[in-house]
C-alpha cells in the first residue's frame, strides 16, 4: 500500500503492520471496511482509491466489509459539505444501495472488484474468517447494511450507554464542524450526530464480525479515530462489567472451584480482549489531478462508476485525458499493473506517454467494466480520432422530438441536451470557442437552427466538443 501511494494516515501504522502479519503468518484473514452512505443510485470515480484498497486486501489473504449506510444515509454527513445534504426516503436510499452494490462484485466477463459471499450476512457470532463448508480459508467479501443495528437503536439507552464518551468540546473541533462553524453555515443538530454513529458502526462491526480496521477517505479522519477510541472504552467496560459480575456471583469459592468451574479461562479470555482487540484507522489520500482538480469531477459533472450512468467509452477517455504529470500515479492506484511495468512506463516523454495513457485507460476500464469493453473503447477512440470514422460504439444521446422546433434546435442547446456541457452557458462558451463540430463540420453560431430531425433521419448526427468528446445523437 505505502509502495502504490495508498496510506494518507494510520492510527498506529506499526501495529497494524505487526497485526497482518501475524494474521498472513497464521492464515488468518483481517476484517476490514469501508462505509459508503447511499446518496446516489452510483459511487463516482472519487471513491475509486477505496475500493481499490479493499480490492488489495482481499487479494493479499483478508477480508473485506462494503457497509452501505441505509442507516446514516438517513442523516447525512457534513463532512466537506457547506450545506446540509438532501435528505431522501427509504425507497430511494433503497434504489441507490441497489446501484451502488453493482459497482462491487466481480462479474462473469471479469468487471468488478471484489469477490462476495453467496450468503453475504453471516450468522451473528459466526466467525467470518472461516469458511462455512470446507473449514478452510474465507476472504469473501461482505456487505452490511448499518440500518440492521441503527434504525433498532433506543435513544436514551443509547445515550446513557455511548454518550459517554463523546467529548463535545473534541466534536466542535473536527474539521467537517468547525468549517461550518466558521463559514456560519448551518449545521443540525442532526448532522452533528453523524460522527457517532459512524463510530457507532465500527463498534458494532467489531462486535458481529470481529472487524479490527476501517478504512475512509482523508476527510473521515476524526470520524474514523473516534470509532476507534469507543471501541477501547467499550471493550474496556464489557470485560470489566463482566469481570465484576462474576466476582460477585462466585465470592466465598475457593480458587479451586473457581478453575473447577472453568471461571477462570473466562476471567483470563476476558483480561486477553481487554489488550487484543485493539481497532485500527487507515485514511487514504485525498486525491486531486496535477491541475488542481478534485478527482471524480469533470467539466460536465461526476465521472460514475456505473454504466448506465458513465458510459464505458466516456470512461476510458477520463482516463485517457489524465494530465502527464498524474500518469504515473494513476497507474499505481488504479491499475494492478506490476511496480517495475509502471516505472517504465511514467518514464516515458513527450508523444511516447500518451501510451501509457492509454494503457491507463484500458487497464482502469477493464478493472471496472471488463476487458471486452476496454478494448472495444481503446479501438472506437482509435478509429474516431486516429481514422476519423463516426464509429458507431460511440456514446449514444437521445433527445425527444418534443425538444424540437419544427425539427430544429440552437446549436447550443443541441450540444447541452446532449450532454456535451454541464450548463447553456458552457455550450454557447463552446460554440464560441470554436470547439463544437457537428458532423466534423464547425459550428460559429451558438443560436443556429440545426434540422436535428432531418440530419437524423439522414443517418448518425455526431457531435464533437472539442478533439476528444464525440457523441451520436438520435431523436427519439
């Protein structure tokens, strides 16, 4: 991980380091997760450096949790967020945990990145580390929804018993507060309960499936060591209310009893979980391009994950387009390509790294679509930009007939419908721009009428925003 640029931060890298060793040594998988609230129907590629981390771990003999916040979805994390996100209902937060699962698990033509159970909820208190049939090694991985635990919770239980532990004065000073705080935004009462929930979670993954480490994102750092620091006051306070316990119920016996009982394996496995069941935090870094750029966003919105949202095409030329400066760090996150191959490859200059661009493309796409639909991406962009062909794999855009004027649109509002802009102002800066073509002819006025109806019925009508965005366009 710290070789591929993965580790932003970790609570106690030489533990943890220390802990999977001892498990790798002993065969024995971790337990690790990522959670991911579900407040869109797709993860967009900004979640892509997580799911690779996860991808890794599975890979190197452990096992992985994908929590799906039905539960905090509900809530809404302020974290990087200068107003309170939207809240939704639960069938859309339904829905999107549905589209959001796709992105996970590995298909037949080999899309996806991580292998599942059939089952994936195993029986409370069943190990998940051992396999259910064969007795064998299990790395499957899991998906758990938080609203199995959250949505059951009591309020005052919860509080008398977690409440606790949360200092007000720590929770003013997390970042994804104190921004708010200082923006004098709003900040709800609700969202300010996010981060122990969220700390909530790790406890309780812990609890079920013996979870020791949780993984996020740079901006889920305080949220992430505050799971931690509950999970040693609760296991502290378990052992001891249970210690306790049996001190009362057994006193007067005499030692031997005591061992004749077998009190005092419990008494010893109790003092072990008090120091073994330590929790690990590991952020990843907060990823920007070269330019400056939050990963995951374009000039035209979010680059999704999922197909039907990002097509398999647009996606490969995300890529593709990477500044030359990001190429050598892309390939080590974002592909599993061997070290010394991606050294040579981010040595490359001039014409030479576009190349490795591609290999960039391809390898990221293949990952998350298959292999099949890399390379039919990697030769529709040859055929489009090297051939000059409008092949007919390029993305499809469909506009309704009841757009139309009398079968006509504004150049600008074609190349907006179509998806080619994230707003009119961006298609007429476009037009303006010189960069819009229709039919590889340019277009010079923004508010023309083009005959859509006619051209498509005439055959494919192919829009160009610049040298690298082509769509075909129907009427439908």
């Amino acid at each position: 991980m710290e070789e591929r640029r993965f580790i932003h931060q970790c609570t106690d890298a030489t533990a943890l380091d220390a802990l999977l060793h001892e498990h790798e040594q002993n065969n024995r998988p971790l337990v690790a997760y990522i959670g991911f609230d579900c407040t869109a129907p797709s993860l967009h590629v900004g979640s892509l450096v997580q799911i690779m981390i996860l991808r890794w771990f599975q890979k190197c003999g452990h096992k992985p949790i994908v929590l799906l916040g039905g539960g905090t979805t509900k809530i809404g994390d302020p974290s990087g967020k200068d107003q309170s996100r939207q809240l939704l209902d639960e069938a859309a937060i339904a829905e999107n945990m549905r589209g959001i699962r796709q992105v996970f698990s590995i298909k037949e033509d080999g899309s996806g990145f991580l292998r599942f159970e059939e089952d994936c909820h195993s029986r409370e208190g069943e190990n998940p580390a051992i396999g259910h049939n064969s007795g064998g090694l299990n790395t499957d991985a899991m998906t758990v929804n938080n609203a199995d635990w959250l949505d059951g919770l009591n309020y005052v239980e919860f509080l008398r018993d977690y409440g606790r532990y949360f200092s007000v004065n720590r929770m003013l000073t997390m970042e994804s507060v104190k921004q708010r705080l200082d923006r004098e935004s709003h900040l709800s009462f609700l969202e300010f309960n996010y981060m122990v929930l969220q700390a909530y979670d790790f406890v309780e993954l812990n609890r079920r499936y013996g979870c020791r480490l949780q993984i996020g994102g740079s901006d889920q750092w305080g949220n992430i060591v505050m799971g931690t620091k509950l999970g040693d006051h609760v296991t502290d306070n378990d052992a001891m209310d249970t210690l306790i316990k049996i001190n009362q119920f057994h006193q007067g016996k005499s030692l031997k009893e005591l061992d004749d009982s077998g009190v005092s394996d419990v008494i010893e496995n109790l003092e072990n979980r008090v120091t073994t069941n330590q929790l690990y935090g590991l952020t990843t870094p907060l990823l920007t391009t070269a330019s400056g750029v939050k990963m995951g966003k374009t000039a035209d919105g979010a680059v999704w994950l999922n197909a039907d949202m990002f097509s398999p095409y647009d996606y490969w030329q995300y890529w593709r387009n990477t500044g030359d400066g990001d190429v050598g760090r892309f390939l080590r996150l974002f592909t599993e390509l061997p070290m010394e191959e991606i050294n040579r490859l981010e040595a490359l200059e001039g014409q030479a790294i576009n190349e490795a661009k591609k290999i960039l493309a391809t390898e990221a796409t293949a990952l998350l679509h298959g292999r099949d639909a890399a390379g039919e991406a990697l030769e529709t962009a040859r055929r489009a930009f090297e051939q000059g062909e409008a092949a007919e794999s390029l993305p499809m855009a469909s506009i309704s007939s009841g757009e139309l004027e009398n079968g006509s649109l504004p150049a600008y509002k074609l190349f907006l419908l179509a998806g080619l802009a994230a707003s009119g102002n961006k298609a007429r800066e476009l037009v303006r721009g010189g960069g819009a073509r229709i039919n590889d002819t340019p277009v010079t006025d923004e508010n023309a009428a083009i005959a859509l109806q006619e051209m498509a019925d005439a055959g494919p009508v192919r829009l160009s925003a610049g040298k690298k965005k082509h769509k075909l366009v129907k009427v439908v």
